[in-house]
C-alpha cells in the first residue's frame, strides 16, 4: 500500500493490508435556544487511524504489540484530507488481536490480527 504509517520508529506501512484516516467531529456543549435554534460550540477535531496488517510471524508480532505497549505513541501516518504525512500522539481505543493463521513454508507461525484503531489525544 502506498501510504506512510509508522508506530513510534516501528514502519509497518508494508504490512497494511486495510487502512483508514477519519476527522473526528464532535461537539462539546450544544444549546437549543427557545426558538428550536440549535448553537454548538465545535471541540477539536481528532484524527482517528484504523489499520489492519497482513499476516506476521511472532516477531513482527511482538515487534508491532511492543510498539503500541505504552499509554501514547507517536504516529506518523498518510492524511488523504490534506494530502500530506501527519505525526500525532495517538492511543489505542481497539485490542489487540494475534488468531493463529498457518504454518508457513519457511516453518515460521503466522498470525493475523484483527482491525486496530488508534485516536489522537
């Protein structure tokens, strides 16, 4: 896939195999006024980063859990918004899945993990 993702200093652009960068828009305080006018007071909108990897053997698995480990990690993944490589403190909002997938040629076990998503603090 031709998009920038990075976990930390961990590349894994090469092991996307979905990928998706959302704007989050929300609101903190809306107010209806008596005459049914709604007025909203727009928070910041947050990025959120949802991926999927193809499969991985146990050290590109333990590689890539290490590098979603800590409470934050910075992200440097592709913005199609703007066109341009982001970097954000993110967190993880998803767990982290490693199903047993096959045992490959190379004798090495591969797993496949489910969809992960991050979202900017």
């Amino acid at each position: 896939m031709d998009i920038t993702l990075k976990l930390g200093a961990l590349d894994v652009h090469e092991k996307v195999s979905t990928y998706s960068a959302q704007r989050e828009v929300s609101y903190g305080k809306i107010i209806v006024t008596m005459d049914d006018v709604e007025h909203a007071v727009r928070s910041k909108d947050r990025y959120v980063v949802t991926f999927s990897l193809f499969p991985m053997t146990e050290d590109e698995a333990t590689a890539y859990c290490n590098a979603l480990r800590s409470s934050t990690v910075e992200v440097t993944f592709s913005d199609p918004y703007t066109k341009t490589d982001v970097v954000k403190t993110m967190r993880v909002t998803s767990n982290l899945d490693a199903a047993f997938a096959l045992v490959s040629v190379d004798g090495k076990r591969r797993y496949k993990g489910g969809a992960v998503q991050l979202r900017e603090i």
